[in-house]
C-alpha cells in the first residue's frame, strides 16, 4: 500500500510546472519536520519518496492535499478524488455537464492558442519593422520584493529592527516569486484579489505583465486560480476615452472566433485575472467617478467608468487584477483599491546583469567581457540594475565596441546613457535626416507629455507639422515607431525616450512661454518645474531630470554639435532658482533635510559640483537611507556636496562599490563643519576601513562623532609594508574624533577595534557585538594610558565570552578616567555576576553613571549585585529599568542604598507594567530617601536623566 502511495504522490507531482513545484517545495520547507536542504535539490520522485519517509503515507498525503488547496490546484484535488483517496462520496455526473465542461475547455483552449501567439515572441526596442525575438530566450528573472512599503514604513522598520534585520528580509523572507502573486496575506490569510507590480521607469513593468500572461497562455502559470487571463494596457485604452462601449466590448478584441461565449465567461468572476498595464499612463481620471459606477458587464459606459468601476471593485468583484505602475504615480490610484497587495520591482540581481548581457550580445565570450567591462565600473554597474539601463548600456557598449572604442567611463548619468544611444544613431550630415523634423518631433513628444498620451495617431503628426513620411528618419533609427497593436498610430520605443525629446524641446524653445503647436500652449518650463513640485507630478518627473542633465558640460556640448541646439543660460538660472526653493521647502521647519530620491536624481544628472553645492549650500544636517542600488550614486553624489553640513548620515542596505565609498570619505576632510558622521552598509572591505582612517587622520578633518552602524566586515586587514594599521594612523595627534559608535558589526576584527585609539576619542559605544579577547585587550591598552579621554562607554547588548568576562570587568574596574558605563540589554547570569564582584577585591570603580537595563536581573541576582553598587563611592546615578522588579526588589535595593555612605541621586526603576500598590511605594520612598527615585523606560531616561551619547540603536 506504502509503494502505491509513493506512485500516486510520484504522478500527482509531474503533474505541477516547474513553478508550481517550486512553490509546493516552498510550503514543505515550513513543515519543520524535514530537513530543509533535503527539499531543495530534490526532484519528484525524490521528494515522494521523502514525504512518505519523514511523516508516513497518510500525513504524507494529506500534506499534499493541503498543499495543493492552498496552491488553487483545484484539477489535481478532483482526480485525488477520482481515485478514492479523496474523503466522502463520489459525485456522479451529468453528460449534459460534461459536454458543455468539454465544449469550454475548447474554447478556453482556443483563446489560450492565441494569446500564446500574441505574446510569445518579443519586439526589441531597436528591431527593425517585423522583426522579432522569441520572449523565453530574452526574458531575465527579476526580483520581486513583496509588500512594498512607502518610505516613513521602511523608516520605522528599519529603526526597530535594525539593518541586519533588513537584508535578510529583502534576501529571503520578503523577495516573492510570480507564482505567489495571488497567494494569502499571511498575516489574515485572506487571499489578496488585486496585486500592484510598481517600480521606477524601465525597471520590467510590462515585460514582466507580459511574462504572466504567455506562462498562463502555455499552461506554466496560475492554471488551476485562473480560466482566463485578459490584458488590458491603459496606453490603447486612451484613444477611446469617453467613448461608450461595454466591458465585453473592452476584453474582446483578442479573442480567436467570431464571438466570445462572455455568459460562460462571466459565470464565474473568481477563476477571470485582469492584467492593466501602465496605469501610469492613463490619459483620463479614474478617481473622480465615485458616485456613477457601472455593475452590470453588459452595459454601455464611458471607458473611464468602466475601468474606474473594474479597480474599485463595482464591476466584477470577485475577479482579480494585476496592475503595473511606476511608484512616482501610485498615490493616486491607491485610494480605489480594495486591501492589495504591492509588490515592488527590484530590477536584475547582479547574477541576472550578468546573464542579460551574455543574452544581448548572443555570445557568452563577447557578453561575459561586455559584463567585466561595467562591472569594474560602480556607476554603470549600478545603473544595470534597471533593465531599460541595461540595454542602452548594451546597446553602446556593442556600438562603440564595433567602433573600436571604449565609452565606459563617460557613461555616469542617465542623461548621457540616452545622449551616448541617440548619438551613435543621428548622424549630422546624414541628407535623410532634416533637423526641422527633429523639432517637431520634440514638439509632438511634449504635447504628448502634457496630454498624458503615448500613442499619437496620423492627426497628431500632422498638427506638428509632420506627415508619415516625414517621421520615416526616425523609424529607420528605432526612435519610433509604427505600433503593432493600433493602426495608423505612432509611438516612441519607450516612455522615457518621449520624456527625453520633451525635455528637448524645451532646449530648443526660443519663445519665453513655450513653442505654441497650432491649436494648443505648450506650458513654458516655469510650469513644468511648478508641475513638478506637486503631487501628481509622476508624468513630468524623468522631463525635469533630462533637463537637469543638459545642464552637464559634457551633455551640453554633444547636444549642441549632434542636435544644434544650445542649452539657455536662462534654463540653467531657471533650474538652480526651483532646485534652490524644493531645498528651502524641505528644509523650511529646520535646517534638517532627508533624502527625496527624485530631487536628488536631477541633481546628480548635472555632474556639476559648483551647481550642487549652491543648491544644497543651506543644509546643516542630512539623513540618507538608501533603499535601491539605482538610488545610491545620487545620493553619494549629493551628500559630499553638502559641505556646510554639520551632521551626515548615510546607510543603505546593500554593499557600495569601493569608488562610491572613497567619496563619502573625502567629505571627512573637504568639508571643514562635518562634525558627526554616521555610515551603515552591509558590505564593507578592509581597505575601506584604511582609507576611512586616513580621512580621519587628515589635517582638515574636524570630526568629532563617528558611527559605523550595521557593518560586515568582507576581509580583515592584514598588515603588509605599503599598509598601516587604524591605531597607527588615528593614534596621532591629528584626530579630532571623540565619539566612536560601532553597531552590528559582523566579521568584528581587531582592526576595526583599533578605531579606539583616536587620541582624542572620549565615548565608545558598542552595540550587538559579541565581546572577545581582542576586544578586552584592546580596552585595557586603550584605558590604561596615562593620557586616556575616554569617559564614557556603552557595551550595549553586548554579552561577553565567558572566557574574558573577568577580564573585561576588571579593565573597566580598573580605569582612571571612565565615569559612564551602560551594560544594558547584556544577560547577567551567576558566572557574569561573580565575575563583576569579584573585581572589587582589586579595582576601585570610578563610576559615576551605571546602567544594567533589562538585564533580566531576579531577586538573587539583585542580591548578590548590591555590594558591588554600594562599593562605588561615586555613583550618583543607576538605572536598573526593565528588570521584571516588584515592591520586594524595590524595597530591598532602596533600603540597602540608604544604608550604605553613598552619593546615590538618581535611581531609576521602570517597569511597563506598574501597579498601584508599587506607584504608592515609590511614592513613600521618594519622601524618605536621600536620593531620587524615578519611572522612566530606557530611552526617556537617556534623554533626561543620563545626559551623555548612549542613545539605544
């Protein structure tokens, strides 16, 4: 019986895609009974085998029962029945049914077959008219991060749970697969009936759309949660505007036959996913139709209605959507949808650069040298990330690479990337190409920015003074092009290559409000940046950049020679005044500023240091937290130009490159107010840390507060005769640093610890770090100087080895100069405890502030812990908070304080949940005793009563 369940179990998992399997190996890895190392090369038999094995046949069975009702595998869970090891009886059934089930599988079938054809092959952005590739051997896996948060919850996250906390979020609890899409929230376990894919522009928005539509058409995706899948892109719903028609009218156009069976269709709302592609693009409002919404598929209704009713969930609300928008335009359709779930677009892993570029260039020896080639540079690495950078890159790099040469390193900005791409298209003596025709292209690109719309139809060629014959130049260019799915209509290759040829026409305008086409106003850049300073300013966002961009010398220059024509001085004036007044608006509450990614990105674009720093010339203190690779170049570049800036922090989630750390470092000594620094990265390699030091070291550096937040070491440094260690560079008297703060620092060497010796150095604050050998050693060097500033160290969730415990108390014990300590959050058990009084036999503490926070301190550790605290001849304040302490400990601590001859002033005692016979006793002490006694959680009492730099990170 065992052999015929694995035979069965065997049959029932060939049965599931490649998808599928993955993501029922996902839920058995849950199953905490199997060995998770075990399911994940295993193949169907293997893993049969396995199920039997780990839980018997018949838990093994109704595993994969439950399994495949979470998966929606609704066809496999009828023929388990079939097979009679479903429970319950068997259903008989009506031939009536069965030829009608027949004839709509049929049908489906037939719809299926054509979607396949429609989506299967893939039209490249530069291919020539009809020319094609097949979308599997194009297509490049992309991450996915599921719920996307908006930047005050990534903030909040990140504060509470730390960066290391971050990284294993985004690399394995939070990255979701396509095949997950629609599965429950897990915190409801409600099954999500609308999903937003966003993402920044050329991130994969359409191409993965496009990815879920062909894997359902070839029966790899969703085959037993959806009958049928129906894709809808909002940039062919805009021609139709107010035109009336019905919803089976909309999703109709694709269907194989004569006449779609759209009763059958509509029977079941539940097994029927829209896909809505680019609703970022869409023409017309969908917000503003609250009160006329359609529920009747059947009935005549404008387009907007009808697709403002298919989101807000009127029309069909048991079916579910798959929309794509850029993060820029979300805010305004999010108040329409009903409980979804966002899933963010991280763009290509470095991995999957990799295999783009071996896919591109169709040989893996030409692609993996193309692939070395960037990734030695940080810049246009970085920008790979972003699959439409990807191609421009790889489109140069063969470009320029069939020339002979090597554009690498004059690619920095997006700007240039789109010059490099058009430039090596253009040619000025070119007799085919009419520059007037380009300004007119210009023209139609900016109307069309303005009028929401990407598809431009024969009339609109014509208004701008062009005709089908005139545009033919830039069709033979693949700047534009013939669109497959309308005709008569026209369209750029891309959305951000209109945006491009917008942000040129405003470069050509001559006129001081704008060129004015024949029967409307193109607003004049005044309105454009005034637009981009509001809310819904998503559609004029990579506009604004571009112009930003022009602003580079560089870029300047080859726009003058290729396109003739010259960037206005009156632009450049134009552009510093709004970038100066969006500074001063989000500075205006304070002379703080946080990191706005689109603000910033126009800034980098320019390359132009004297630029920036004038626009950021009134920022004291800046916070940066970097949540993509693509975001990360603006915001170094931005953040070393701030050099009036007292106070800098600067943390990403993810490894910088060494040439994106290098200038951090240099605004250590080139910005002469910079008195605290705070630097976070998950990757950082030795020869940073050297460099990090030099900075220090350096005569115009006036740092006082440094703080290397959630770092892991890549390499230690291993001393050769070109190379000096941190304590023989910080050790001179050069170094102005006094505050040192080190936070979950991974791979923690000695190297880094050498940091301590700053000669001016007088706090050190370490926070989850595991305290070895060379870690009380260097404290006891560091301490036992004559000269030695350092007052105040925290070793905060910082428990130390056992094998050095008594030596790192009796380093403590033994300094002249240290009057603060805070071991919080740190678990004293008997051996820590014994090892802390045991010091007084030797050691004379100094102290003058104690902190042993939730240090999960009993009765008997209090106890024994009350010599130690009366022993210390200056302690004026102790906080022993969040102890899980009753009246008895208080009681007992109070009276043997009071007993003792000491200088006590301050003892604090918190705890969350205090009771009224405790807040009265307090109370009563507070009247009798010497000292104050005072109720206050960690970081109130950091705040009020322990004035010194040990705030909890």
């Amino acid at each position: 019986m065992a052999e015929g369940i694995r035979c069965r179990l065997v049959r029932y998992l060939e049965d599931l895609t490649e998808e599928e399997l993955k993501k029922f190996k996902l839920y058995l890895k849950d199953e905490r009974s199997i060995p998770r190392g075990r399911v994940e090369g295993a193949d169907r038999a293997e893993l049969a085998e396995l199920l039997v094995s780990t839980f018997g046949k018949k838990k093994a069975w109704n595993l994969t029962k439950r399994f495949s009702k979470k998966m929606g595998l609704r066809g496999l869970w009828e023929r388990a029945g079939e097979e009679g090891l479903r429970e319950g009886p068997k259903l008989k059934t009506n031939p009536r049914n069965t030829k009608k089930h027949q004839e709509g599988k049929d049908e489906r079938n037939k719809y299926r077959e054509r979607m396949k054809e429609k989506f299967q092959l893939m039209r490249e952005r530069n291919s020539r008219p009809g020319e094609h590739k097949l979308f599997h051997h194009r297509f490049t896996e992309l991450l996915l991060l599921r719920e996307y948060r908006d930047k005050k919850q990534k903030h909040h996250e990140l504060l509470v749970h730390g960066w290391k906390h971050a990284k294993v979020m985004q690399e394995q609890g939070q990255l979701i697969e396509m095949v997950a899409l629609f599965d429950p929230f897990k915190e409801t376990g409600v099954q999500p009936r609308t999903v937003v894919l966003q993402g920044a522009a050329g991130i994969g928005k359409t191409t993965l759309a496009s990815k879920v539509m062909l894997d359902w058409a070839e029966g790899n995706l969703f085959q037993e949660r959806f009958d049928y899948v129906f894709y809808l892109t909002c940039r062919e719903l805009n021609p139709l505007g107010e035109r009336e028609i019905s919803f089976v009218d909309l999703i109709a156009n694709d269907w194989p036959g004569p006449q779609a069976p759209m009763t059958e269709i509509m029977s079941q709302p539940e097994r029927l996913l829209f896909i809505i592609d680019g609703l970022d693009e869409l023409k017309f409002p969908c917000n503003e139709h609250r009160y006329d919404l359609c529920k009747d598929w059947k009935q005549k209704e404008p387009v907007s209605i009808l697709l403002s009713s298919l989101l807000r969930k009127t029309l069909l609300p048991e079916a579910c959507l798959l929309l794509t928008t850029r993060l820029t335009a979300l805010g305004k359709f999010s108040p329409l949808l009903e409980s979804p779930r966002h899933v963010e677009i991280l763009g290509f892993s470095v991995q999957h650069r990799e295999e783009y570029f071996c896919k591109f260039f169709r040989d893996k020896d030409l692609g993996e040298k193309a692939f070395h080639l960037v990734k030695g540079n940080g810049t246009l690495f970085t920008m790979c990330s972003v699959p439409l950078m990807n191609w421009i890159v790889c489109t140069c790099l063969k470009q320029q690479m069939e020339k002979g040469q090597n554009p690498v390193q004059a690619l920095k900005t997006t700007t240039a990337l789109y010059m490099c791409y058009l430039s090596n298209l253009i040619i000025p003596d070119d007799k085919n190409f009419i520059f007037q025709h380009l300004r007119d292209l210009c023209c139609l690109a900016a109307e069309g920015i303005w009028d929401r719309k990407v598809l431009f139809e024969e009339e609109d060629l014509r208004r701008n003074n062009l005709e089908a014959a005139d545009v033919s130049a830039f069709l033979d260019m693949n700047i534009f092009r013939k669109d497959s799915g309308c005709e008569n209509c026209y369209s750029f290759i891309h959305l951000s290559f209109q945006e491009f040829f917008a942000a040129m026409f405003y470069v050509m305008s001559t006129e001081e409000e704008g060129v004015k086409s024949s029967d409307s106003s193109i607003p004049s850049v005044r309105e454009l940046l005034e637009e981009c300073s509001g809310h819904n300013a998503s559609f004029v966002v990579l506009v604004v950049r571009f112009l930003f961009g022009f602003l580079n010398i560089e870029t300047a220059r080859d726009l003058e020679r290729k396109f003739r024509c010259r960037m206005s001085p009156k632009i450049k004036s134009q552009l510093l005044q709004w970038a100066q007044g969006e500074t001063e608006k989000k500075t205006q509450c304070s002379n703080f500023a946080f990191y706005f990614p689109e603000f910033y990105s126009h800034l980098y674009e320019t390359q132009d240091s004297e630029f920036v720093t004038q626009v950021l010339a009134n920022i004291w203190e800046i916070k940066i937290e970097v949540f993509h690779q693509y975001d990360v170049l603006n915001a170094a570049f931005c953040v070393k130009h701030c050099y009036r800036a007292r106070k800098i922090s600067f943390i990403c989630r993810f490894g910088l490159p060494a040439d994106v750390w290098q200038e951090l470092f240099s605004m250590v000594n080139k910005n002469p107010n910079l008195k605290e620094l705070t630097l976070g990265s998950f990757e950082f390699d030795g020869s940073c840390m050297e460099n990090l030091c030099k900075e220090l070291n350096h005569p115009n550096c006036k740092l006082e507060k440094l703080t290397l937040k959630s770092l892991v070491l890549c390499s230690k440094i291993v001393k050769d005769d070109a190379m000096k260690l941190p304590h023989e560079i910080l050790g001179k008297k050069n170094s102005q640093l006094q505050i040192l703060r080190i936070s979950d620092f991974t791979g923690f060497a000695v190297n880094v610890l050498d940091l301590f010796s700053a000669e001016n150095l007088k706090s050190l604050h370490l926070f989850f770090i595991r305290i070895r050998e060379g870690v009380a050693e260097l404290l006891h060097n560091v301490l036992a100087k004559q000269d030695c500033k350092l007052q105040a160290i925290s070793l905060v969730n910082c428990r130390p080895h056992p094998a050095v415990c008594y030596k790192l108390f009796s380093v403590l014990g033994s300094s002249k100069s240290l009057k603060n300590l805070d071991l919080s959050y740190s678990i004293f058990g008997k051996e820590e405890i014994k090892c802390l009084c045991k010091t007084m036999e030797n050691q004379v503490w100094k102290l003058e502030i104690l902190r042993m926070s939730g240090c999960k301190l009993t009765v008997e550790c209090l106890r024994n812990l009350l010599p130690f605290f009366c022993s210390i001849k200056n302690l004026k304040k102790l906080d022993l908070s969040n102890n899980l302490f009753g009246e008895n400990e208080v009681n007992l601590l109070c009276e043997a304080l009071e007993k003792q001859d000491c200088n006590l002033q301050i003892l604090n005692v918190w705890e969350e949940d205090l009771s009224q016979t405790l807040k009265k006793i307090v109370t009563s002490l507070n009247s009798r005793k010497s000292f104050h006694i005072t109720w206050k959680n960690y970081h109130t009492a950091t705040k009020e009563f322990f004035d010194w730099d040990a705030e909890y990170m």
